[in-house]
C-alpha cells in the first residue's frame, strides 16, 4: 500500500506545483520585490501608512511632505496570490489599497514606486519614465 500512495502522491504533488506555477505566470522562483511610497498628498500633510501581507506586518510609518520609505520582500511561491496591503492616513482621511498582488503585478512590478496622492494612488510607470500609472483606493 505505502508504494501505491508514493506513486500516486508525488505525481500529484508535482502537477499541483507545476499548475501553481503557471498560474502565476513563472516556474523560476520569484524575484525580491521593491515597494517604495512616497507622500505626495500636498501642502503640509504628513502621511501615516501601514503595510502589510498575511504573512508579515512593515509596521506603522510616518512620512512628512515628499518623504519616502520602502521595503523588499520575496513573494510566497506557494501562495498564488501573495498580497501586501496597506492603509492610509492623513487628517479626516482613512484609505486601503493593495500595493503588490502576484497575479496582477508578476510581470510589471519589481520595483514598485508609489506617489500617494489625495484621490488615487500613482505607481511609477517604467516605460513613461513618469508615475502615470493612477488607481482610486479601495474606499
């Protein structure tokens, strides 16, 4: 019985991985990641954000008026939608949007630059050269 479940198990074991993989669009494994934010809301208005996936919390930050802050992470390969999320706050304000999710931005985000503006968030756009990339928040 013990050679017909490895006969059975390790080929299924390797067409979920292989169909993972696919799906996600790679069979190497997944680069390092780049997220960078930078505060670009205006006047004298501090950012507060907080980013975070399922697997790890970046903490709390604060960014005055054209500050930036980043960190790198390395997508799950077992997870087909690996997802870092972050909220963000200035006075009155309150906002959610995703900066990485693996299905959408495998193929056009190792280095993902944020502006954080008022109404949307803008991510740099490598074959504009400019951060036209524009997108409103979650609510």
């Amino acid at each position: 019985m013990a050679s017909f479940n490895g006969k059975v198990v390790l080929p299924m074991l390797l067409l979920w991985f292989t169909v993972t993989m696919c799906a996600v669009g790679q069979l190497a494994p997944p680069k390092m990641r780049h997220i960078k934010i930078t505060n670009e809301l205006g006047g004298d208005l501090a950012l507060t954000f907080h980013c975070k996936s399922p697997k790890r919390d970046y903490g709390v930050q604060v960014l005055g008026p054209h500050a930036s802050s980043q960190f790198s992470f390395k997508p799950n390969i077992w997870v087909v939608d690996t997802e870092v999320s972050c909220n963000f706050q200035w006075p009155n304000e309150s906002h959610d949007f995703v900066v990485f999710r693996l299905q959408r931005d495998v193929e056009q985000c190792i280095d993902c630059f944020y502006n954080i503006l008022p109404n949307v968030v803008c991510r740099f756009d490598d074959d504009t050269g400019a951060y036209d990339d524009c997108l409103p928040y979650y609510n």
